[in-house]
C-alpha cells in the first residue's frame, strides 16, 4: 500500500451522489410501502448516518487511518451493499404505523427501520469524513467534491425515476457505491488486484438486471391497493412509473370498483363500470367507463359536489385536480359550457386518454374540454382567465400525498391566499365549490370554512355571511363560496337539491334552525354551530377554544390537515377504551416522536463521544470544545431551516414538491460547495480585516435570506407563466447567492479549527451533521407554529450566533 | 429393583406430561374465559360511566351476554390470541383487522338484534361479529369478498357450533335476496357509498350499521334506520363521548 498524496476525489463524490439520491429515493420507496408520513423521517435518518459517522471517526481515527485507502474502499462498498438490503430488511421488519398506539411493540419497529436505513449513509459518510482527515490540509476541494456529488445526485434521481421504477433505481444506487468502491481502490492501490474489476462485476449484475422478486417492493397490507388485490381475479392492466409517483390500474371484474363516494341514500342507480386508478398504491379515483350515453352518469347527480351545477345554468368550469375525469364527467353530464381541467400527473391524463381510451370514452377530447397539465393553485396563479365556477373536489395534498414529500403536508391548495386566487378567477357570481370527507367532530369543514372566511375579508368583502353555503351528506360536506351574494332563487334551487337527496344544509345566508339536522342526523348541529361562530364576532375565541387545530392555513402555514392540538391530546388517550384514539391526527405526534428520537440519537452519538474522546481533543488556539459545538451546531441548524423553509417556498414556484426538492436541494449543496471553494480565498483576502470573513458572510447571508422573504412573492407572481425550464433556471438564479454565502461558514470553522487538531475536524463535523440531524425535523415542527418565515429569521440569528462563537 | 424405580418415575413423570398436556387447552381456555369476563366487565363499564354522562341507554344487557358468550381467541390468528380480550383492533390479515371490542358491542347495540332477527353482515373478516351476531339473532347471513378470509371465518364458525349462521364469498352489494329480507344490517366492508340494494332489503323498520374509517381506526359509525313508511333516516354517531369545544355540552 502506498500513501497518497491526493484524496479520492472521484468517489467521494460519487458516494455522495449515490447517497442523496438514495435520500430522495426513500422517500418515494416509503410512500410506496406505506404513506407519505415518512419523508421527514428519512432526512434525519440521512443526517443520522451522516453525525454517527463523523463521532466514530472521531474516536476511532488512531485505528482507520493507517487504514485508510482498505477502510475507504470497505465502506464504500458497504453503502451499495446496505442501501439494498437494508431496505430490503427495513421493509420485512413489518412496522405498522396505523398500530402505532395499540401494539407497544410497534415504536421498537419503527426504531429498527430508523437504525437499518442509516446505516448506508453511515458507510458513505465515513467514507467521506475519514478523506477530510486523512486530507485536513485539502478540506475545501473535498468537500467541493462532496457537495458538488451530492447536487447533481439529487437531480440525477429525478432523471432515473422518469426511467426505471423505483426498485430498479434502488438497484442503480447499489450499484454506484460498488463502482465508488471499484474507483478508489484503483486510485488508492488496494489489494488485491483484481478487486476493482470484482466490483465493478458486481455493480454491472447489479444495473443490468431488471427488478427482480427479491428485491420487489412490498407494500403495506393496509393500503387501498393491497386491499384490492386481495379479493379474486383483481388485476393490474397498467402500471405508469415517474418522479411523480407509481401510478396502477386495476380491473376488478367480480366485484366491480362503483366509486361514487357519498352518494345520495335517495338514489338507486349504480355507477357504470369502472376502473381503479391507485397512486403509490392509494386510492382508487375511477376510471369511468364513458360512451358519450349521458344517462349511466346520474350517479354523479346524488353526490353533494353537484350542488354547483343546481345553481349555475351551464357554467364555464375549472376542475383543478381532474385525476382519471370522474369531476369532468360530472360537468359534461350536468352540461357545462366549456370545460378546463388541470391534472398535474401527465401518465395519469395520458392513460385516460390512450391506453384506456376505448374505455373512457377520451373525457379530455370531449367537446368544449380542454386539459392542462400543471399544479392546480399553480395553474390558477399563471393563467387570468376566469370562470362560472371552480371545482376541487376531494382532492388532497395531491403534490405531498403522491410525491411523499414534507409530509406534514404543507398544501398550497387550501390556503387564505389560494382561495383568494381562485375568487379572483370567478366571473361575477361565479362559485368556489371545495368538497371535502365528513369526519367527526368536524374538521375540515370547519377549516375551510374559517379559510374561506378569511380569504372574502381579504378581499374586501364586508359581508361574508352572505357569500357561503355549507352542506353536508353522510360522508362528503361541500362547501360554496360566491363572487358574489347568494340569491334568494340560489337558496331555494340549494333547498330542493339538498331535500331531493337527503343531504342536509349546515350554512346559507339566514338559514332557519328549523331545517337542520333533518336526514344526517348528528347529535347537535355542530356544523351549523361552528360556521356561525367562525362568522361571528367570536371567531378567534371559538377557534382558540375548540379541541382540534381549525385556524384558517396560509402560505406561511400551508398545513390544512393539520389538525392536533396537545391539549386534546390526554383526553382522547383517556378515551381509548371508547374508541378516541382514531380521533388523533397521527402525523404530529409522530414528528414530535421521531424529533426525541432524533435527538436522543444526536445526544448519544455526539455528546457520549465528546465525553469519552474528551482527553484527545486539544484546545485549538481560540477554540475551546464547547466554542466548536456552539458554532457548529449553530451552522447546522441554520443551514438545514434555510434550506427546507425554502424547498417549502419554493414549491408554488416549481409547481411540484418533488422538483421543488430536487432543485432547491441542488441549487443550495452546489453553490454552498462554490461558496465553500471560495472561501479560502475569501480568508485570505481578508485577512486582517476588520471584520472578519464570517462577518461578511452572515451580513450577506441575513441580506439575501430576509430580503428574499419580502420579495420572493412578488417575484414569483410575474414569472409564474414562464415554461418549467425557465422558472427552474431562475430559481437556481434566485438561490445561489444565498447557497453561495451560505456554503462558507462550514469550511471557514474547519479551516480554522484543523490548523490545530485533527480530531476536531472530524468532531466539528459529526456536530453539524448531527445538528441537521434535528434541524431537519424541528424545522418542520417549527413552521407548524411559527410558519416559514419565522423559521427563516431563526436561522439568520444562528448565524449571527456562530459569528459571535467564531474568532 | 433400582430400575423398577426408576421406571415408576420415569412412568410417573410421563403420565404427568400427558395429564398436562392433555388440561393445557383447558386450562388455556379457563385463562381466556377470564380475560373475556374482564373484557365483558371493562366494556360495560365503560358504556355504564359514558352512559351516565350521555344520559343514553348504555350498552344492552343482551349485547354484552353475547360478548360473554363468544371465544374471541378463537377468530382471531394463532400469533394475536394473546391480545384477543384487549379491548383494541388485531390484524387478522389480507390488511382487514377486527375491530375494538368495545366498538363491536357499540354497533351491535345499534343494530338492535331481538331473537327472531333476521341479520346481514357484509363482509365476514374473521366471522367475530358474525359469531356474536348470532348469540343474538334467529339467523345471521354473512358475505366476505376475499376468498381465504370467508374459508377461513366458515371453518372457524362451524368448529364453534355456529350453525344459524350462512356463509358466502363474494360481492356484499347486492345482499343476500335468498336470506332477506333483513332486520338489521352491518356493513363492515368499505364502500364508497351505502349500496342501493341493501336499502332495498332493508325491513321497514329495520336498521343499518356502517363504520367509517380505516383499518384499526373506526373514526365514528352510521346508523341508516328505515322508517316504517319506507323513508330513511341516517345517525352519525361518535363511538366516543368527546366534545369539540372546551367547556361544551
């Protein structure tokens, strides 16, 4: 073995590459096998494996480094072989998180999968860690290199999952840590000899063959289409796999799909044939079986999203969330004038419109429609037609559910500032029409109706109580918001179609409490109750007051399905027995959960080796441990709110989380590594200064970072209409020079830190890892609270701090 | 003699064994009949204090008798008997659970079963509600779609002397015309909307019980009740006494 005098530049950045798209990767992976819940989980388990590595090279480095050139190449091959199985193993660990509460075994589980997927980014950042080091003196081209990897990895995910699915791209990043591996050991001379041509054997087997059965993806038992496919002779007839999510098609000859959610008890038609339509194996939407007959689709007449059509006399409409055409039809059989629908997944309109084209009968060709492909709120924001009435119905955090991206599902759908768009976009006495699930006590209903509330008083409107209209079935609640006051003829058209099908009104302008309650019953009106008091002078107190989390969304608090509140929380544990626990918003306490997970984690995998590495690490001039820890942390915590507040931010912008993470992402690691090549330069012209180079940096960056708060939005506006490749430029434009200031903290401490001591490169490392460790889940938590601004402003104050611990 | 010995105690020891493993079901079925009194004791107490605070009926007396009545452990899968009289969902497999005990003596009591009921029960699962359903009713017609669970529910029903009750595998939409008409149905299979068909069925007078939500959690339950003039009336029902406001009613 001979010593280098170079580090392995080429493979630490395809190691970095490899594990970041294998982070992006997971999170499709896990919306597969289970629900979106999970994507922020899988950053901090990233960021785990990240902070665990640089503790154990830290304690460890009087034993790896004489070893380096073997460690390096073991562990490099150790990320292809774990990211594989690891996964494989996470998947068959049989963690339920709908048992979560029920069965105490369920927490050990997801504590299992939390440790296996760390793992592969344990072995890709010990990789990386021991190069910084090995090479102290180089850490600017290392991580240049590292950062510059790990960009063009995130993109470059996007580009695999647009042609292979996702197990086949899982088996691609296998294979890259084998050829990463196969790289440094012939840059490095590891013996034996033949061992880069072994390795890179194993990678060709490894991306050659298709997905097969042992590394298939095994969804939960538990969702919509497993359920399906249990009964007999269900079938998949298409399958359609991109970034976008893994899109089936089932056909269930014996026991027909008759997807005609909340239909009217009044009605005794079946709905025609249909198939099902699952996304990441949720669902099914229908895929209607449509002959140009109008007479099959009465059925869309007994659900409460019709009431538009009683109210409207052939109206212009916008579908915004059209899916596989059920709301399309609906309009062409109530005899729409002309027709746009906004789907956001291309395969989906395509497999409507050619694959199933017999079938469907081509809604999307029909006469007077035209679709569109695009984000819904998106497509409102760039587009200045208007319409008769605007339909979303049962349309979920589409963008977050099928991306499984930010779970906590941020929306940008149902928030102050998209409704008022979509009333911008009403002709005079146009209609909103939103519909919703019925859960009880009320939830959502009540939320859009606080949102719709305060969407119309933005406006200017001084008399919003006239403007709404709520009606409720036995499962689905629509709620109607008018460009202008409700007619007495609209009130008594909305009687008749509600007393006709046995729905029930909950809100007119001057409803009379004599007609509620009548066909649904409840045991008190409490829809009726709470839409008079979020119209009322009590509104903020009645808000305050109510046990589940209904105060209007907006776009710094784009979380419409956010509906926990602590408080509540005791009381529905008390009543488990009963049955309360269902009535728990589950995604909450398990962020809460897996942040204590995350951070006891974080304590154990820094602060234990802090204590027991404390006799090796020497003062540095000026930096004590605990200087290092506060100024580490400090950047780690900053960096990773800045980042996410704006993958957040930017996602009206791009029009989808999954580009919004992908570009924002990239943009940030690449031009955080120029800015991190940059800065030596910057310390050496700076040298004497003043103010330090920190100094400049944390002004520029608190420039950049709250000016882009105030102006952001009024820059997007604009540029919406811009075709994708355009808008996807100008936000990589728009981020680097915050990316750029924001890259040089990080190495600027390092630089000045390794001057001293080795091990506390390795240390100062494992601390801002682990700091990400957290941050990547408190930032989510705290936008909950505070909203994304204030996550922004946290993050610019601890860079202040940093400056204050820098010297 | 010393190994007449100890052939006598190896002999002893063997009968033991087998005396042992001949009472262990018994003793097995023993435990579990007293984990399902204090399931039967703790769901009661339940209803009773729920009741009380209500000021509605609690759960029937008839209801928790039958509760009483059925093995539990007996429909669910070997590796969930454990945690058969835990009031709380198992799995059972398929990705179907069986509900919460105390939400199965809820729906039952809506149904309002009396001795010479006819009832429905769309979707077997593991023929526990079935089972109870029958403690209950004259006869009890069961349909479940996915083929391995309705096998397994018919075996499980038969062995447990379930007689009056029918089982079917297939499509729960359109009933059962042969067993109908119906003085109650239940509904625990997901559906979309409430099938046409079995309104049809429906007795005037008659009542139906549809839970809604996903596997291991009922959010609240729906009563459609069939006036006698044939017109009908729904009831959301929250299984939970809990208000939505601090400080409610």
């Amino acid at each position: 073995m001979c010593r280098m005098s170079s580090p392995p530049l080429a493979a630490v950045a395809l190691l970095s590459a490899a594990a970041l798209g294998y982070e992006v990767l997971l999170m499709r992976l896990f919306s597969i096998i289970l629900w979106h819940h999970f994507a922020y989980m899988i950053i901090s388990v990233a960021m785990l494996g990240y902070g665990a590595a640089g503790a154990f090279v830290a304690l460890m480095q009087r034993q790896l480094l004489p070893r380096f050139e073997r460690v390096f190449v073991a562990a490099a091959a150790g990320f292809g072989v774990t990211a594989i199985g690891c996964f494989l193993l996470a998947q068959s660990v049989g963690f339920n998180p709908l048992e979560m509460l029920w069965d105490p075994g369920q927490p050990l589980r997801l504590l299992i999968v939390y440790a296996l997927l760390s793992l592969p980014f344990f072995c890709a950042a010990t990789c990386v860690c021991l190069t910084f080091s090995r090479f102290a003196d180089a850490p600017h081209r290392i991580y240049s290199f590292d950062i510059l990897g790990a960009g063009a990895g995130c993109l470059a995910i996007l580009g695999a999952l647009s042609v292979t699915s996702p197990a086949g791209a899982l088996q691609w990043i296998g294979a890259l840590g084998l050829v990463a591996a196969a790289l440094a050991a012939q840059r490095l001379r590891v013996r034996p000899r033949w061992l880069p041509a072994a390795l890179l054997g194993g990678a060709a087997v490894l991306a050659i063959n298709s997905p097969s059965q042992w590394a298939a993806l095994h969804p939960s038992g538990y969702k919509d289409l497993s359920q399906t496919l249990a009964i007999r002779d269900t079938r998949v007839v298409a399958e359609r796999s991109s970034p976008m999510g893994w899109i089936t098609v089932v056909e269930s000859p014996l026991i027909p799909f008759r997807y005609a959610p909340g239909m009217s008890l009044n009605a005794i038609m079946e709905p025609p044939p249909q198939l099902g339509v699952f996304t990441d194996g949720d669902g099914p939407a229908a895929l209607t079986r449509y002959d140009g007959k109008s007479e099959p689709l009465a059925y869309l007449d007994a659900l409460t999203s019709a009431l538009p059509y009683h109210l409207l006399e052939r109206p212009r409409v916008l579908v915004l969330g059209a899916g596989a055409g059920g709301d399309v039809l609906q309009a062409i059989y109530h005899g729409a004038r002309e027709i746009d629908a906004v789907e956001v997944n291309p395969q989906i309109v395509d497999l409507v419109q050619h694959r199933f084209a017999d079938y469907s009968g081509m809604p999307y060709s029909a006469t007077g429609v035209r679709v569109h492909i695009g984000e819904a709120r998106h497509f409102v924001m760039a587009h200045a037609d208007r319409f008769e009435l605007i339909q979303m119905s049962l349309l979920d955090a589409f963008g977050a559910s099928s991306a499984g991206l930010y779970a906590i599902s941020e929306s940008y759908l149902y928030t102050v500032e998209a409704l008022r768009e979509y009333l911008d976009h009403l002709e005079p006495g146009g209609l909103l029409a939103i519909t919703r699930w019925v859960n009880l006590p009320p939830r959502d209903a009540l939320k859009l109706f606080a949102t719709a509330v305060a969407a119309l008083e933005a406006r200017g409107s001084e008399r919003p109580a006239l403007q709404l209209v709520l009606i409720r079935g036995w499962k689905t609640a629509t709620l109607l918001v008018k460009n202008g006051e409700v007619t007495s003829a609209q009130i008594v058209a909305l009687k008749e179609f509600c007393h006709s099908r046995s729905f029930d009104v909950a809100y007119y302008p001057g409803i009379d409490p004599a007609e509620l309650n009548r066909f649904n019953v409840l045991e008190r009106p409490e829809f009726h109750e709470g839409a008079l008091a979020l119209l009322g002078p009590q509104r903020e107190a009645f808000i305050a007051s109510y046990k589940f989390n209904i105060a209007p969304a907006t776009d710094d608090h784009p979380y419409f399905f956010e509906f926990f509140k602590w408080r509540t929380l005791p009381e529905l544990l008390a009543l488990k027995a009963q049955g309360g626990l269902p009535l728990l918003e589950w995604a909450y306490p398990v962020l809460a959960a897996t942040l204590v997970q995350a951070a006891l984690a974080s304590l154990l995998l820094i602060l234990l080796p802090l204590w027991i590495g404390a006799g090796r690490v020497h003062k540095v001039v000026g930096w004590s441990r605990w200087r290092v820890t506060a100024y580490f942390a400090a950047i780690g915590f900053a960096f990773m709110f800045i980042e996410i507040a704006f993958i957040q931010k930017f996602i009206l912008f791009l029009a989808h989380p999954l580009y919004a993470v992908a570009v924002v992402l990239c943009a940030f690691l690449v031009f955080a590594g120029l800015g991190s090549r940059y800065s030596s330069r910057l310390r050496a012209k700076l040298h004497g200064a003043r103010l330090q180079p920190l100094g400049w940096v944390v002004v520029a960056t608190g420039l950049f970072a709250l000016s882009y708060l105030v102006f952001l939005p009024v820059v997007f506006r604009p540029l919406l209409p811009l075709p994708d490749a355009a808008r996807i430029a100008l936000s990589i434009g728009l981020i680097a020079p915050l990316a750029f200031t924001m890259g040089m903290p990080f190495p600027l401490g390092l630089a000045s830190v390794a001057g001293g001591s080795r091990d506390l490169v390795a240390w100062a490392w494992g601390i801002n890892a682990c700091a990400s460790v957290v941050a990547a889940i408190l930032a989510t938590l705290l936008a909950i609270h505070l909203g994304l601004n204030a996550v922004v402003v946290l993050a610019v104050a601890l860079y202040v701090l940093a400056a204050v611990a820098y010297r | 003699m010393m190994w007449r010995r100890h052939f006598g105690v190896r002999l002893s020891l063997l009968s033991a064994l087998f005396v042992a493993a001949a009472l262990r079901p018994a003793i097995a079925d023993n435990d579990f009949a007293a984990q399902r009194r204090d399931m039967v004791e703790e769901i009661a107490a339940v209803a009773r204090s729920a009741a009380a605070e209500s000021g509605k009926p609690a759960i029937s007396a008839a209801v928790t008798a039958a509760l009483a009545r059925v093995p539990r452990h007996r429909f669910v899968p070997p590796d969930q008997e454990h945690a058969a009289y835990e009031n709380r969902p198992l799995p059972i497999g398929f990705g179907q659970t069986i509900s919460q005990p105390y939400i199965v003596a809820l729906m039952t009591d809506l149904m309002r079963v009396e001795p010479n009921h006819v009832v429905l029960e769309v979707g077997t699962g593991s023929g526990y509600q079935a089972a109870v359903l029958a403690e209950l009713a004259q006869s009890v017609c069961t349909i479940e779609i996915i083929e391995p669970l309705a096998v397994e529910a018919q075996r499980r029903l038969q062995q447990q002397g379930y007689t009056r009750v029918r089982t079917k595998t297939g499509d729960g939409y359109y009933g059962w015309e042969d067993c109908g008409p119906f003085d109650s149905i239940i509904v625990t299979a997901a559906a979309s909307h409430v099938p046409p068909p079995l309104i049809r069925q429906l007795k005037p007078g008659g009542r139906m019980v549809i839970p809604v939500g996903t596997a291991f959690l009922t959010q609240h339950l729906l009563l459609v009740a069939k006036n006698t003039d044939g017109t009908i009336v729904t009831r959301q029902v929250l299984p939970v006494r809990f208000v939505p406001l601090t400080g409610g009613h």
